[in-house]
C-alpha cells in the first residue's frame, strides 16, 4: 500500500504544474494534500477513480486539506473537534479497518514567531486527539508538521536556532508527540541520513543548493512500525516550494 503526501501550496497552481501526471504516475491507494488554498469544486481535477474529501479554510484562498483515496473509508471526518482549531481546514481524517489515517497542515509559528504560543496550544490539543485515536486502532499521520525535529533535518540550523519550524519548544512538542507512542518512520529508517529536506525557500536558489529542511513527516503508531517497507522523499518533483513523501507499507 502507499500513500503520498504533499503540501501543493495552492493546488490550482500546481495543477498548471504537472500534478495530474505525477498522480498518474506514483498510481498511489492515498494521496494526501496539504496548504490546498481552495474550496472544494473551484478546479476541475482528474480524479479518475479516486474519492476525494475536502476540508478548507474558511478563509478563502488559505490552509486547507484534501485526500484522494481509491478505496472508500468506513468513515472521516473534519478537523479535531475543537472549534478555536477547525477553522482553517488543517486535519481531515479518515478511519479504515487496518488503521486510522489523518493528514494534517500544522500552523506555522510566522515571522517573529507571532503564532507561537498558539501553535503550543495546537501541539497539545493535536497530541491529545492522536493519542484518543490511537487507542482504538494503529495511527498513520502525514503531513506538513512545520518543524524540523532534530539538526539533521535542515541545512543551517546554528543559524535558525529561533526560527519558526526551529524553535525549541516546537522541537519539545515533537518529541512529546513521538514519546506518546509515535515514530518518525522516515528517521527510523533512515536514522543518519543527511540532506534529505522537503522543503525549500524560494529565496537565495535553496533548492539548487538543497539547502532545505524537513518538516514533511510520516508518524505512525509504534506497533504499526514493522509494517512500514519505506519512506521515499521525491525531492526531484517540482510545483510546490515543498517534494512530495511516500509512504509505502508492507
């Protein structure tokens, strides 16, 4: 089974980009979006054969999440329940008799770190709601989770020490978050592999240099961990300022 995730940054442009035939190649049973800045039905895209579920910001043109999923989910559901956090379309969920699936676009903590303390609030409340979740069945979550976890996971980080998606208390919330029986699947894998980034700023040719960060994850519940065969980083595919993430399990 795989399943890809990947924040568009705004999925009507990256339809101009190639993204009807990069869904036809990867031939994926779950694609996950993330940062859609769309409403469900504002652009016309070739599903062909997937069911697609939506969650969007209520601010137009902002946030917002999508999965495409050939087989149908027993159910889903929108957001964590909470309404402070459900307004701009970031969790979608969706339950499926192996395991429960949510795909996530966790707030950015801004320049000047304006939204960090909302962003703590979020980290606890997001925490909370995986770990209810995981108590009924194995948890796959992927998304932009908008934190790079550990040195490794970006280029310069002496230099982004108090960056948002560097700080240390989005860091803590990380490591909170894996220690309430999550794995990174990626880093489990591959726990010393360097220069491996989803994400890259357009500014000062970041991406030609592959001076990135990598803060699109795969986290699964501890028990599901043997069932994961890979995590592949397509860092050659283009459209969005973030690569798409596979995940393929066994």
């Amino acid at each position: 089974m795989k399943i890809v995730s990947w924040n568009v940054n705004g999925l009507r442009a990256c339809l101009k980009k190639g993204f009807s035939e990069h869904l036809l190649r990867w031939d994926c049973d779950v694609v996950c979006l993330q940062e859609t800045k769309m409403q469900e039905g504002q652009a016309e895209i070739p599903l062909g054969g997937y069911n697609d579920f939506w969650n969007s910001a209520e601010k137009k043109g902002y946030s917002g999440t999508a999965v495409f999923c050939k087989q149908k989910p027993l159910k889903w559901s929108r957001g964590i329940g909470i309404a402070e956090h459900d307004k701009e379309g970031r969790v979608l969920t969706l339950y499926f008799k192996r395991f429960t699936l949510v795909n996530v676009y966790t707030p950015n903590s801004q320049a000047e770190l304006t939204r960090l303390d909302y962003r703590m609030k979020w980290e606890n409340a997001f925490r909370n709601y995986l770990m209810q979740l995981d108590k009924e069945n194995p948890v796959v979550v992927c998304g932009d989770m908008n934190v790079a976890h550990q040195e490794i996971d970006l280029k310069h980080p002496a230099a982004n020490r108090r960056c948002a998606g560097f700080t240390d208390e989005e860091r803590g919330k990380m490591s909170e978050l894996l220690a309430a029986g999550f794995a990174d699947a990626f880093r489990t894998l591959y726990p010393d592999r360097k220069d491996a980034y989803t994400w890259w700023s357009y500014r000062s040719n970041a991406r030609a240099n592959n001076s990135g960060w990598r803060i699109d994850y795969f986290l699964v519940s501890q028990r599901l961990m043997p069932e994961v065969k890979d995590v592949i980083i397509e860092s050659k595919v283009m459209g969005s300022d973030h690569c798409p993430v596979i995940l393929v399990l066994k």
